[in-house]
C-alpha cells in the first residue's frame, strides 16, 4: 500500500491527471479547427447562410476550449521543472528544442490567426478571414506534429548519442523528428481528433434534430459528422493497424501487456476479455478467438508473439491496465464505425433525419471520442513503463529530489483547481451546445451579399453535406 505514497507513484500520477485535463482539449480544437474551415469554405462557395450559421456556432465553442486548452498545457512545463528535474536534464537537449519549434512555429501561427478569425469578419473581408481560418487549423495540425515527435521519440527514440555527463545530445535532427513511430503517432492522433470533434458535432446535431427535424443547420452537423464516421473509422482501423505493427516491432513488451499474453508461443488466441493476472503471470478467465492475435500482429495464422514472461518483471508495464485500455479504445472504435455504417444505411433509404433512434444513439455517442483518446494515452504511456524514455531512461531515475508530502499537496490543489476551472468551462461549452442554432448566429450584417465575389450563386448547387 505504501507504494502509491512514494514521491514517484504521486509524481506520475500528478502527470498524468494533468495530461488526461489537457488532451482532451486538443484532441477537439484540431479536429474542430479544421471543421471551421471546411465550414466557411463551403459558405464561401455557395453562399449557403446555413454553413455560416454552424461555422459561428462552433467558432464560439472553439474559442473557449483553444482557451482552456492552452492554460491546462502550461501546468506541465511547470512539473517537468519540479518534479522530473533529472529528466529534463537528460533528455532535455532533444526534447527542448522541439517544444520550442513547437511553440514558435505552430501556436504563434495559430493564435496569431485566431483574433482575425474570431473577430474580423467585417474587418479583413471575407476571403482574408477565410485565410485565417485555415492558418488556425494548420497551426493546430502543425502543432500535432511537434508534440507527437516529442512523445514518439520518448517511445521510439534514435538520432542520438549520450555525452560524458548522461544526456541525450541530438545527432542527426531528421531522425530524431522522424523517428520510427512518429509516422504512425501523427496519423493515428489527426484521424482520433477528428473523429473525437465528428462524434461531438453529430451529438449536437442530433440532440436539436430530435427537437427539429427541419433545423437545417442542424441537419448539416449531423450529416458532415456521419460521413466523418463513415469515411474515418475505417481508415483508423487500418492506421490502428498499422501502428501496432510498428509497436510490435519495437515495444514488443507494451503488445504483450495490450494482449495478455505472458507466454511466448505461435497461433496467439485472441484474448477478448480476461483479467490478467501478474503474480501467477497468467490471464484468468479469458474468453479467445483461436490463432486471431497472431494473424493480426504478424499477418500469419501461426506466427510467433512474445509473451511477457520473456522480460524481467521489472522491465514489464502495469498489465491489466494497458490491457482494459486498449479493449476501452478498440470497442469504443468498433461503436464508431458501426454508428457510421448505420447512418449511412439511412442515408441510402434518405430517412438520415427521420430515425430518432439512430439520433439518440449519436447524442450516446457524443463523448466518445474522448474517452478513446484518454484510453489510447494510457495504453501508450503506460505501457512505455518502466521507462521515459523507452529501454533508456528509466521513471524512477527521470525524478527530482522532491518529498512525497510535497508531491501531494501540489497534486491535492492541481484537482482542485482544474476540477473547478475546467468544469466551470466545460459546463459553459455544454450551455452553449444546449442552444439550437439559429440564423441569427450569422452575424452578418443587413444588406451584405451572403456570397464572395465571382462565387457560383447558391441556386446552382445542391449543399454538399446534405446530399
């Protein structure tokens, strides 16, 4: 029992409570970000006041979360300073840089866009806020991108030495920013946020479709956010794929843990539920799918898995953690693709708007998204345990010289704060998510044309997102 007062159990957990507050908030303004352009763009196109109505409806929602999202970030470059000292000094040589490329070159890209985009409508003119709009949403990828390398090269690290006094010292920075998980991280997060932003998008959507059926704004979240289930979930199934591959290949003992396999053998069953078990180092009460784990990690119905008894037990990761957290995010994504294949079986019938089920199922849905990115966190850094940096760094050796009481008070009044702050924000989105959108929200000005200059008039199209 003691050892979860230990100064290093209180400082990851400290980590990670503050990770779980803030990726959620990426995890949404990514995707929405670039639901805003999408948005306007197709405003721009057909003059349709109808995307303008959703675009200024969630560009209200995005200002607050970007916000929330920033502040609940700066937290941890507080902590890696107190309270993982000896791992800021290590890694900090390649690790600091990046962060740094991050900050200069993705958030002031997207912040410094996002006031012209907020409140410059009337301002700019519309294809320069157009402009803007999409600068936001690619510093928010862009931003993905440096933070994903970050955490990929903590996993997967290379382009490398290690100096006299124990720190990593970049070699070759291509190979440290693309390092060999790093391709697969980046996509699979993109694809998750987007879906994440989808699924709270047709939430809303339906929530107000079961009040209106003929709330045409919300017709358009909805649909938009069904074909993003349709056309998303797939393709993270085959990312997902394709990604566990590369763990496989060079976290083989995070597999082992996702899997709840402790001995290493051919034609792996696919073990779907089961309790793992450390002590005795077995998998009590697993329900398998014969030769299906090896088929799907090796491509071959008899290929070899390692189990995890092939490590240390002090070289392992927490098993029945990674293991419930990976089951959490696959089914999750399971759901996600069969809500998508569901509406699409409506749309073909054209009763996408008339089936309140299918509608009540989506606001079911809704934090979906969520919960999948904060379950795929865990089964990514958790299972990188022991370590910090993988197969190099250990946890116990990236902490500062730091008390437990200390630890925990400052843990004590992080929940505190957050649990206030970001549920006082979070409620407020959820107000705002409340409210049925209405044409009013354009904030367009009496008398302006709806459409750009040189644009097709909106008569001439049929709105995309309702086809």
């Amino acid at each position: 029992m003691m050892e979860f007062f230990t100064a290093e159990f209180l400082a990851r957990s400290q980590f990670a409570f503050t990770v779980a507050f803030h990726i959620i908030f990426p995890a949404f303004t990514i995707g929405l970000a670039s639901y805003l352009a999408v948005l306007e763009g197709l405003w721009l196109k057909t003059g349709d006041d109808a995307y303008m109505v959703a675009f200024r409806y969630w560009m209200k929602i995005f200002a607050v979360a970007f916000g929330m999202g920033v502040v609940s970030g700066l937290v941890m470059s507080y902590q890696f300073g107190t309270n993982w000292a000896v791992f800021s000094d290590k890694a900090g040589p390649v690790i600091g840089p990046l962060l740094g490329y991050e900050v200069l070159s993705a958030f002031f890209l997207e912040a410094g866009f996002l006031g012209i985009m907020l409140f410059g409508m009337e301002r700019v003119g519309r294809r320069l806020h157009y402009f803007a709009t999409l600068m936001v949403a690619f510093g928010t990828l862009f931003s993905a991108f440096w933070i994903l390398s970050v955490n990929s090269w903590m996993q997967t690290p290379a382009g490398y030495i290690i100096n006299e006094a124990g720190q990593f010292v970049p070699d070759d920075w291509w190979a440290v920013v693309f390092n060999p998980s790093f391709p697969y991280r980046l996509v699979h997060m993109v694809l998750a946020a987007y879906l994440t932003t989808a699924f709270v998008v047709g939430a809303v959507g339906a929530w107000h479709l079961l009040k209106n059926r003929d709330n045409r704004p919300a017709r358009i979240m909805f649909s938009m956010a069904m074909w993003m289930a349709v056309i998303v979930a797939p393709i993270q199934v085959f990312v997902g794929d394709m990604h566990g591959l590369n763990t496989l290949e060079h976290q083989p003992q995070k597999v082992a843990a996702m899997e709840g396999h402790y001995e290493t053998k051919k034609g792996v069953p696919l073990i779907l539920f089961g309790i793992p078990n450390d002590e005795e180092e077995r998998t009590d009460y697993a329900i398998e799918l014969p030769n299906v784990a090896s088929f799907i990690l090796t491509h071959e119905w008899e290929g070899e898995i390692k189990g995890l008894k092939d490590w240390p037990k002090d070289e392992r990761p927490p098993t029945a953690v990674v293991f419930w957290a990976f089951r959490i995010m696959v089914g999750l994504g399971l759901l996600m693709a069969g809500l998508g294949l569901w509406s699409l079986y409506a749309r073909v019938r054209g009763k996408l708007y008339d089936l309140p089920m299918l509608q009540k199922m989506a606001v079911a849905m809704g934090p979906s998204g969520f919960i999948a990115v904060l379950a795929g966190w865990v089964v990514t850094e958790v299972g990188r345990q022991p370590y910090t940096v993988y197969g190099l760094l250990r946890t116990s050796d990236s902490l500062s010289p730091i008390a437990a009481p200390a630890v925990a008070t400052s843990l004590a009044v992080f929940a505190l704060v957050y649990f206030i702050v970001f549920g006082a924000g979070t409620l407020y989105m959820l107000k705002l998510m409340a409210k049925a959108p209405d044409d009013a929200d354009t904030g367009l000005e009496s008398g302006v044309p709806t459409r750009a200059a040189g644009t097709t008039p909106a008569a001439a199209f049929v709105p995309a997102a309702e086809e």
